[in-house]
C-alpha cells in the first residue's frame, strides 16, 4: 500500500502544527486513531460504500502515533468527490483535543492533494451537530476557513434517552400510545424480525404511500451480514401481521440512528409509530445507548416535509442541524 506525506503551501497556513498529513487511496490503513470512528468511517463500512476506491487522509502529529484526525472520500464522474460515498454521513471525524487550527490546516492540505490531482469539487455531508456538538461548532469554522461552502442545510431531530419517554410527548401523541396499547399490539424482542421481512414490509407500506426507498433490499441483507451487532430490527405485529417496523443502526456506543421506518395504512388512526418509538426507546435505555437519532424529515422530492417535521417534534424530538458542505477546487 502506497502511503504519500503532503504538506500545504506555505501560504495557505502560517501556523506551523507540527504535524503531517498522510494520504492513501484505501481506507484500511494499518493507522490506529486517536479517537472512535463512527460506523459510517471505520476501514470494514467504507469498503461498503462504492465501488471506486477510497481516498483516505489523516492528521498524525509528529509528538504522537495515533491519527488525530481522518477524512474519508470517494471519487465519482467529471472530478467530483463525495464523502461519504453510501452512508448517511462522512466529513471530518477527530480528536477532541484538536484545534481548529489544525483542523484548517489539515483540510487546506487535503484541497493542495486534490487540486494536483485535477479533482473538480469535494462534497462533504457531515453528522448532525447533535453528535458532538463541541466538535461540530469547531469543524464549522474550519471547513469555512479552507474555503468550503454550506451547500445544504436541513434539521435533524434526536431523542435525548435520559428522559422519561413519555414526558417527551406532546398531549396528542400521548393519547395515541394510549390507544396503541389497549388495542392489543403485540410487540417483538428486539432483532427477532428478520431483516428481509422488516425490509420487505417497509418497502410495501412506501410504495402504497408512493415514497421510494434509498437503499435496495441486497444492499440492506448486505450490510446487515457484515455488521449484525450494529442492524437492529423493532416491530409492532396485530393478528399475527407487522402493523409498523424500524430498521435501525447503532452508529457508535452512545447513539442509534432509526434508518428506516413505517407503518400499515391500514392502522393510520392508531399512529403506531409512536409505540414503535417508545420500544425502540426503551431498548436504548437498557442498552446504555444515550442518543435516539430520528433523522431528518424529507419528502419523496428531497424536499423538507412540514408533517414529518411536526411529528418528530412530538415524539420530543430535539432539532439540531446537519450541513452538507461544497468545495470547488
């Protein structure tokens, strides 16, 4: 494996990190990090997410062995790069010890590689800021400083665990769970449902709603065999038949992404989402798992949608945003 040293022009930083950059055009790299990647930015994930080759940059300060900080990108046509490739998010992951400084310099470094190698533009979705919120008011003011443009801006909602589910509730979905649970639901241990039969249910209740999905039932089997710890199923079953199911991913330790998720038309009026929510909730709080992650709320066009938006709002979803970032080289 081929593993190049790059430093920026000397314009472009006059603070000196006492660091370096190093570029490799695969991810698993033998590197060990300074902090815990995100499932969406370990070596296994990324050899998930295209079929072209993985450009992997690293923050390594010469005082230490371990990278500081990581960017993870994947070429597509006409120069166009993309981090992640096929994941909810990619970007900058790092220390939080970091500077933003170093963090300037490291991204100023990663656009001097690009441009030499005629790259036209990198496209950067980040997490939401939610996940660290620290780090992510930090990563902001870094990307800006190397030149980087928000180019989408959408909120994402989470669920604080700490809280008692249903004190999180607005009064309306509070009488929806209280529905839910005198009709008679019937609701399976976490991971028992398959996920091809979870799968499989979510794309039928999309398709009688005219939504599409964002991932193929081959890609999802697949990703479920290569990470079963971190693919969980939930459901609510009626009569020996699904009713409502989730598909969720557990990003690190402390956080879990409902990834995908819907009901039964046929049970519209018992809004069995929310009970479906306080499950999944529950899950989380016996695992120790600190953040429910609800996404953000898009129609079928990739546009904002108000109701969903609403919804997510009255399950105590907390809003935070999610950048995605442009930098035209």
């Amino acid at each position: 494996m081929k593993t190049v040293i790059i430093t920026p022009i000397p314009e472009f930083c006059p603070f000196e990190p006492g660091a370096r950059v190093f570029v490799s055009e695969s991810p698993d790299v033998p590197l060990r990090l300074a902090f815990t990647p995100f499932l969406y930015l370990r070596s296994d994930h990324l050899q998930t997410q295209s079929e072209k080759s993985c450009i992997s940059f690293y923050l390594i300060r010469e005082s230490e062995e371990a990278a500081s900080a990581c960017l993870h990108c994947f070429e597509h046509e006409n120069g166009i790069l993309h981090s992640p490739g096929r994941a909810p998010f990619g970007g900058v992951q790092c220390s939080e010890h970091c500077s933003a400084q170093e963090i300037t310099w490291f991204l100023n470094s990663i656009k001097c590689w690009l441009r030499h190698k005629k790259g036209m533009q990198l496209v950067v979705k980040t997490a939401p800021a939610c996940y660290q919120p620290g780090l992510h008011s930090l990563l902001h003011s870094s990307y800006l400083s190397a030149g980087f443009i928000v180019e989408q801006q959408h909120s994402n909602r989470h669920i604080n665990v700490a809280d008692p589910f249903e004190d999180l509730l607005h009064n309306s979905e509070k009488r929806r769970l209280r529905k839910c649970r005198v009709t008679g639901f019937e609701i399976p241990a976490p991971g028992s449902l398959p996920v091809s039969l979870v799968y499989n249910f979510i794309h039928a209740c999309r398709q009688q709603k005219g939504y599409p999905m964002s991932i193929s039932g081959a890609q999802v089997e697949h990703l479920a065999g290569k990470f079963p710890q971190d693919i969980m199923t939930f459901g609510l079953m009626y009569d020996g038949k699904l009713a409502a199911a989730a598909l969720t991913v557990q990003v690190d330790q402390h956080i879990l992404y409902n990834f995908l998720s819907d009901y039964d038309p046929a049970f519209r009026h018992y809004s069995p989402v929310v009970l479906l929510t306080k499950t999944i909730h529950d899950f989380c709080k016996k695992q120790g798992i600190n953040m429910l992650d609800l996404g953000i709320s898009l129609d079928e066009n990739g546009r904002y949608k108000p109701s969903l938006g609403r919804f997510k709002e009255h399950l105590g979803g907390v809003v935070s945003e999610k950048l995605t970032y442009t930098l035209h080289l």
